[in-house]
C-alpha cells in the first residue's frame, strides 16, 4: 500500500519570503511519480509541479522546486519569492498505475 | 482549452434522496476519476475509468453509489439514496492517460441534510 504523508497543517510565510513544505511518502512501487497540487479557496485543483521517480534531478517550475531524496522518501516543495497569490491549501500526491494517494494537505497563509 | 466542467457546483438535499453529478472531461482524454474530498482533508479516489471501463472501482461504495462513462466521455456519479456522511466535495479530474498530470474540474459541493 502507498502513504502520503504531509505532517505540518499549516505554514505561514512573509511574502517575498521562501518557504519549504514537508511530504513523505511510502511505496512498494519502483515506477513511482509524485505530484505537488495547489488548491486554492476557489477549490479548483491546480497541479504544481511533477517528479518521476527514476529522474535524478529535482523538477524546478519557476519559483517552485522540489527536493525528492529518494532514500529518505521525501519530497518537500520549496517557494521562492513567495507571493499572496501562492495563499492555499497545498497537497502532496504520489501513484504508479494512475491511481493517486493524496495526503492530508499544508495550509500556506502569506503575510504581506 | 477547455478545463473540466462539472455540475451542478452546490447540491442541497434531504438524506435519503437521491443526488446525481455530472462531469464532462478535457476533450482527448481518455482517463476519467471520481474523487471525494472531505472538509480538511486530501481527496479520495471513488473510481477511475479509462474509456468506457471502470478500471478501479475499488472504493466505490456499491450499495449506495454508481458511476457510468457512456461513450468514453462524460460522466455521472449517483448517489442513491443519500446519507449525512456523504456530505462533501465530489471532484471530478481527467488525464490523457492513466500516468498523465491530472486536471481537475471545480468540484460540486454536496450537503445532506
């Protein structure tokens, strides 16, 4: 069975600010990929950015990258530059056969 | 392009009716997925379909729930009938394939009353 988990309910970060959030997860799978979702109040889920599994490098979208240690089956988010626009609820998701296991979310507040 | 549309956006009903939502994917993609998401928490997977077939119904509750995808396009979830637990977000998301980025769609927001 794969676990997603996402251990810090809320974070909250001064804008212009970089802030990291924590995911782990766990999985039998060697053919994995994870995912990092915003959902903002609007509800609309957004997807932010993507990690395969056999890929050594971290992925990077503009002012978002990951850090996925293989090892250690973490895969934080850190935001760059964040701004009052990056305010949302952000999921961590990880699957293999299409089926995605989401964990329980961080709520990221931006202060100006 | 068009995203996910999904309807209605607000269901209120009385428990033990019935309640269905309609989902009409990104056109092109054949992977279609039902999720539940409960108030503060991650979403759950209901059912995926790739085409026509339901390829993981696993955690459909099949006493009370129901799911079709005709012509490999839309899709409606029902709910029949209706209880208090199953107040909540039902969302609907779609992909090209099944290890393809999901796009999800508003979501409706279910109430029972």
């Amino acid at each position: 069975a794969q676990t997603v988990t996402q251990s810090q309910p809320e974070m909250s970060v001064q804008e212009a600010e970089t802030v990291t959030l924590s995911c782990t997860y766990d999985t039998s799978e060697s053919d994995y990929y994870l995912f990092w979702y915003k959902q903002p109040p609007s509800r609309q889920m957004i997807l932010v950015i993507r990690q395969e599994a056999y890929k050594q490098q971290n992925a990077t979208e503009n002012r978002f990258s990951v850090n996925f240690q293989k090892a250690a089956k973490s895969f934080s988010l850190k935001i760059s530059d964040s701004q009052l626009g990056d305010a949302a609820m952000y999921f961590c998701a990880g699957g293999s056969q299409g089926n995605l296991i989401f964990g329980k979310g961080t709520k990221l507040s931006v202060k100006p | 392009e068009a995203g996910v549309v999904q309807s209605p956006r607000y269901k209120i009903i009385e428990k033990k009716q019935p309640v269905a939502f309609w989902c009409n994917p990104i056109s092109g993609h054949n992977t279609l997925y039902w999720y539940l998401q409960n108030l503060g928490q991650g979403p759950e997977l209901l059912i995926r379909y790739e085409n026509e077939e339901a390829v993981d119904d696993s955690q459909l509750p099949k006493d009370r729930f129901s799911a079709e995808r005709l012509k490999g396009v839309d899709s409606t979830l029902k709910i029949q009938p209706a209880e208090l637990g199953d107040s909540a977000v039902y969302l609907c998301a779609s992909s090209l394939e099944a290890r393809s980025e999901q796009f999800f769609g508003p979501g409706t927001r279910l109430t029972v009353l």
